[in-house]
C-alpha cells in the first residue's frame, strides 16, 4: 500500500495544495507551528479515524472558512484508489471510490496506516485509557466491524450511566438496571475476545522486536488485564458472566458514584520488562523501546492481516529517539512506505518537503 498523492483544502493552516510522495521515505521538515504534523493528521484521517491529537472536527477547518475537504489517492489492493472527506459543521462525510458512504465506519480498513507521535512515547507511563485506545485504534483496521461494536458498548455504558444517576433520585428505577447490566456485558464480552486475540498474536511481534533493541538483553511481556475476571478468562461466555456478575456486585457501589466501576472501558494492558511492570520500574529508555516494539508490532501485524505493508506516519519522534533507536526503527521500516516530519532534513529519504507557513515546498 501506498499513497500517490495528498490534496487538502481549507484544512487548518495549510494552504490549498496536493503533493506527491515517493513510495519509499518522505521527509517533510520546517520549522515548529508551520503546518508539518497537520499534514500528518490530514492523512490519519484516511483510516476513518480521528485526529489522533484529540482534535474536534471543527478545528481541523481553517479560520473563517465554513469547510475543509482533504483527498488521497493510494493503491492498495492491486488497484488505485481514492478517498475524499468533506469536514463540515462539526461532522465528516466520505467518499471512496466515488460512492458516497453514510458514516465514516465505512471506509475503515481500506486506507491502513500506523502513527507514531511524541504522545505515543509515553503510552506505558500514562494512564489505561491511552493504551486501550492504542488496542482498539490497531483493532478498527484489521476487523472494520470492531468499530461498530466498540460504538454500540459507549452507547450502552452512556446510558446506563445516565440511569445510575437517575436512580439516585427516583430509586425505584434500578429496577430496570437488569436490562442494561444484560446488554452491557453482551457487547463487552465481544469487546474482550477481540482484545484477548490481538494481544495473543501481538504479543510474539512485541518480544521479538524488544529483543532486537535490546540486543537480546532484556524481555518483553504484554497481557490484557481485566478489571472483572481473571487473565484466563478468554471465552465469550466466560467474560460475559465474569462482567454480569461483577456489575451486580458493584451495582450499589455505581449508583452512589453515578458511573460503571467495571467493564471493558476499565480495562488495561499490561507490560513488563524483565518481569517488573515497565510503568512503575522500567527507566525512560527502557519504556520507549517498548513502545517502539509495540508499534514495530502493530505495523507488523498489520501488514500481515492485509496482505501489504500499512503506510507508516512518525510524527516528529525521530528526535525523542537515540540514534541506536533511530536506525533500528527505520531498518525494520525498510519496503514501507514512510513520512517523516522533523526540523533537521538530514535524514537519507527518497523525497524531501519544506513546509513554511502552511506551504509545501518539494526539495529533493
């Protein structure tokens, strides 16, 4: 997979251009705040994904503008093909391959990439959220229906959150918490097997790439880590009475709180390095090559579920890293197509971009 060319207009402070990236390294480098990582962001989108830097869909139109349109081309599949999205009163429509699609679910899995950016680097020392988010980010791309049933459980926990808080006023609705503990554990049952699978096959990828950073030093482990059942707890209907019956033990302890103390939204992955948890003892160095294992990993698995080499976007990480880590990141990058953003251009790349006020200047 790769992609033959980038249009955007109206997009933040770009200015309305299309460039054409070479299929091996592409450097695009400038100054701080002129625009490099928005280009970077613009092509996140493809995945059908949001801004990976939390941006809402309004700030990724350009100031008293009333739309943004961002287009690619990419090959993928033995065939060309092209998606554009129209950003507009806070919502996105799509179109891939000259049919429109109704939600932006629908062109999930067919433009793949991985991100790699400075808030990746601390995805062991931060919180659960960030590495649940990594998990279901990788997930939407290798199984485009897992969205779907990742949407369906946040509707299901926004609603019986809601009722908890209800039922702190009128009491004789937790009757009906029944109803919603059934389908909350439904869908996050099906949540789990999801995770537990992709863990299981990341997992080889992990070691063996941490391995290699480490020159054979130290070893890697991930683990899904529930906050409802034991880590041996991998079939369906195993997981859905383990989360039925601990969402009836904290029923009391949820309403008083007004939210859900336990599902898969509380969920966690697990790393250790040398057996000691990466987060409270792995050193700053020893947590960024896990991190570059794991996305190493992502890209990987990735690429094998598809059948082709996703595109790989490091957004200004190349000067977070060390130089030993630099070269084994971009010798196991080799055969991808890769877009570098950096200040410093002095990186071997096959096409080089200037970016300087939102304008992309090619350079070599």
């Amino acid at each position: 997979m790769f992609v033959e060319s980038v249009s955007f207009e109206n997009y933040r402070n770009l200015k309305n251009a299309e460039f054409f990236p070479s299929k091996g390294i592409n450097v695009i480098y400038g100054d701080n705040a002129q625009g490099k990582t928005n280009i970077i962001e613009c092509m996140w989108l493809f995945t059908g994904g949001r801004s990976f830097r939390g941006a809402k869909d309004r700030e990724l139109i350009a100031f008293d503008q009333k739309y943004s349109k961002v287009n690619a081309a990419f090959f993928s599949t033995n065939r060309q093909q092209n998606v554009e999205i129209l950003i507009q009163n806070n919502k996105r429509k799509a179109v891939l391959n000259n049919v429109q699609k109704d939600y932006m679910s629908q062109i999930i899995g067919n433009f793949c990439a991985v991100i790699f950016s400075p808030q990746h680097l601390d995805l062991i020392k931060n919180g659960p959220e960030e590495r649940r988010n990594f998990i279901d980010s990788a997930l939407c791309q290798i199984k485009p229906q897992y969205a779907s049933v990742l949407s369906r459980y946040k509707k299901i926990l926004i609603q019986r959150n809601a009722l908890l808080k209800s039922i702190q006023k009128n009491s004789e609705l937790s009757d009906t918490l029944d109803i919603w503990n059934e389908k909350l554990a439904e869908a996050g049952s099906h949540i789990a097997v999801y995770r537990h699978s992709y863990i299981s096959n990341i997992r080889p990828l992990c070691e063996s790439f941490y391995e290699g950073i480490s020159q054979h030093r130290e070893c890697l482990n991930i683990a899904y880590k529930s906050s409802y059942a034991s880590q041996d707890t991998i079939l369906r209907d195993d997981i859905k009475n383990s989360l039925l019956t601990a969402l009836q033990i904290k029923q009391n302890d949820d309403i008083d709180l007004g939210y859900t103390t336990r599902g898969v939204h509380r969920d966690d992955i697990s790393v250790t390095i040398n057996g000691k948890d990466a987060k409270s003892f792995g050193s700053q160095g020893q947590q960024r090559s896990a991190v570059l294992a794991l996305k190493l990993a992502e890209a990987s698995l990735l690429g094998r579920s598809k059948g082709e080499s996703p595109v790989i976007l490091l957004d200004d990480v190349m000067s977070e890293l060390d130089p030993a880590r630099q070269r084994y990141l971009l010798d196991k990058l080799q055969g991808m197509q890769v877009f570098i953003t950096c200040c410093d251009p002095n990186i071997t790349a096959q096409n080089k971009f200037l970016v300087k006020n939102g304008e992309i200047f090619p350079t070599g």
